[in-house]
C-alpha cells in the first residue's frame, strides 16, 4: 500500500466484548467494553487500546489484518480494561499479554500506582506519560489527554480525528466517580476543560457500548449527553458528583 495521507495510512479498529471477541465469556457480554487498535498500515504496527477478556484473541485479530502489536495504551486501571479482580471475578488483561509479546504499557504517570496493584504487572512494564505526550506508531502519532476524575490516571487518546474516550466519556453519561480514585470535580474539569479543545467534527469512540451508536460526533454528543447540561461545577457536582 502507498503511504498516501494520514487518514488512509493509519489503521484503526473497534471490536466488542462478548461479540467480536470474548464471545464465550458472560462477563464481557455483561460490561460491554470495547477494545481498540490503532495503527501505520505501511509499518504493520498497531498499538492495544484496553485489551481484556481474551488478549490472545485481540492479538488473533490484529494478526489476521497483517498487523504485529507494538504496545498498549491504556485508559485506566479498572479490571474490565486491563485485566485484574474485581467481585470475584478475575480477567485477563495486560499481564497476559505481556507473556505474549514484551510492548511498552502507556499509563498516566498518576495511574501507574494502581494498574500495578490491579492488573498484576511490575513498575517497569509501564511506560510513565504526562498529558499531552504524543506515543507514536510507525508515522501515527497519539496524543495523550490525561483527563482525571473515573481514575486519577484517566486518558484519552486523540488521533487525527477520533477520540478513543474510554471510561471518562459516554455517548450518554460518564464514567463513575464513586470507585477508589474517583474524583467528582476533577472530572468535570476534564469534560468541561480538558476535553474542550476536542473539535465539533472529532468522533467519539468510548469505552463501553452504553448507548445505541458505537460512536458519534463531539458535537453532537455535547448537544444530547447529560453530563453537559449544567452551566456551572455547582450545578453539575448537584446532579453527578454526590
């Protein structure tokens, strides 16, 4: 394939819990994560967004579009997107595919802390970021937006034009503030704030399908979401933050 534009060369996918991968497991029906990858089509790279449930099987589908994984980013540290116990149920996640193949984990520096309890990995599997870090992959470059509030370390990835939102932005909600790390005010700062430089014609790809359309436009998601109704923090830490 030519290199050609950005938008051409980069390789992008969604893939459901419990339906493109998973399909035997209830629990990922029951939460309904996606997993994602991102990628260079000319380079053959792609980095795992979230890979959880059945990280051979992710790996298996990467593999089947010519593409090798070269790291993870990870949205947050929750079981359900990096593996780990929650409720007695066990996941598999990040740790797993470690056993796979040896990638860089792209965390938060503030998220690394707890996706070393929760998913089972060392300090040194994980590669420490600050909002705004760029991870590349052959030519695609993935900006970092640390977007605190779910988790301390919550992010989300910008890349041409998507937003890979993971648990900090729904199509309809947001992401729970009342979990170990969660933080109310920070979050509205990180919708209301950090996410603000996010263009209208920008779609949004979440972490979980909690709403009828795998994904949506910026636009359209801050005119029909909830989360964005109230004009003030007081406002909105009344209706979602207590």
């Amino acid at each position: 394939m030519s290199e050609g534009p950005a938008g051409e060369r980069m390789y992008f996918r969604q893939w459901l819990s419990g339906r493109d991968f998973a399909q035997d497991d209830p629990l990922a029906s029951q939460m309904v994560n996606f997993a994602y990858a991102i990628g260079d089509r000319v380079a053959n790279e792609a980095l795992l967004v979230d890979p959880a449930y059945r990280v051979g099987e992710l790996l298996d589908l990467l593999d089947a579009d010519g593409m090798r994984c070269a790291g993870v980013l990870a949205t947050h540290y929750h079981f359900d997107h990096v593996g780990g116990t929650a409720g007695g149920w066990s996941v598999e996640g990040v740790a797993a595919l470690l056993e796979r193949v040896q990638v860089p984990i792209h965390v938060q520096r503030a998220e690394a802390p707890w996706v070393v309890r929760a998913a089972g990995v060392g300090a040194g599997d994980l590669s420490l970021h600050d909002g705004g870090d760029v991870v590349e992959v052959g030519t695609v470059h993935v900006e970092l937006v640390h977007t605190p509030g779910h988790t301390p370390g919550s992010q989300c990835f910008l890349v041409d034009d998507k937003l890979v939102s993971g648990d900090t932005l729904f199509l309809q909600g947001c992401g729970r503030t009342d979990l170990p790390g969660g933080d109310p005010a920070a979050l509205y700062e990180s919708l209301t704030t950090r996410l603000a430089k996010v263009p209208d014609d920008t779609v949004v790809y979440p972490g979980h399908l909690y709403s009828p359309e795998p994904c949506a436009q910026m636009g359209e998601t801050r005119r029909t979401n909830v989360v964005f109704r109230p004009q003030t923090a007081e406002q909105w830490l009344d209706a979602f933050g207590r």
